[in-house]
C-alpha cells in the first residue's frame, strides 16, 4: 500500500508541480508576464493610494452615509416583508 502510494504522488504530484521541469515551466511563465504582474501591482498600488488619500478628506461623509444607507435598507426590507404578509392569504 505504501509503495503504491508513493508511485501516485510521484506520478501525480511531483511530476506535475514539483520536479526541476515544473518549476521552471512556473518560472517563465512568471517571467513571460512579467509586465503584466508589474502593471498590476502597480495600478492596485496607486488605486489603493488615492482611495487612502479620499478616505482622509471624505472619512466622516462616507460613514455618516453608509449609516444611514443601512438604516434605510433595512427599514426598506422590513416594510417589504411587512407589505408581503399583508398580501398573504391567513391560515388557521
């Protein structure tokens, strides 16, 4: 049982992703797309600056408006269930 345990992971597993061919197939694939990875962090790096920057001048209207966006919602859905049980037929 061992044995054949061993036979799959090596045909399964090491094969595919760990052995020296693997690994160099991960590594230029990193290295193929390069740019595209760099652009990306990049972009999520400046994106997450500016929203940092908003953040500090805006923090106080954002939350005020999150709260009562919250508040409304669910006041919202409670009187649309409220609505839905008045249209349901009673059952004894």
């Amino acid at each position: 049982m061992k044995n054949e345990t061993m036979k799959k992971f090596k045909e399964e597993i090491w094969d595919v992703y760990i052995s020296p061919s693997g690994f160099t197939e991960y590594l230029s694939d990193i290295i193929a797309t390069k740019d595209v990875l760099v652009l990306g962090l990049g972009t999520a790096f400046l994106i997450g600056f500016v929203y940092m920057f908003v953040l500090r001048f805006f923090a106080g209207p954002i939350i005020y408006c999150s709260i009562i966006l919250i508040i409304s919602g669910t006041s919202y859905g409670g009187w649309m269930l409220y609505q839905r049980s008045l249209d349901m037929p009673d059952s004894d």
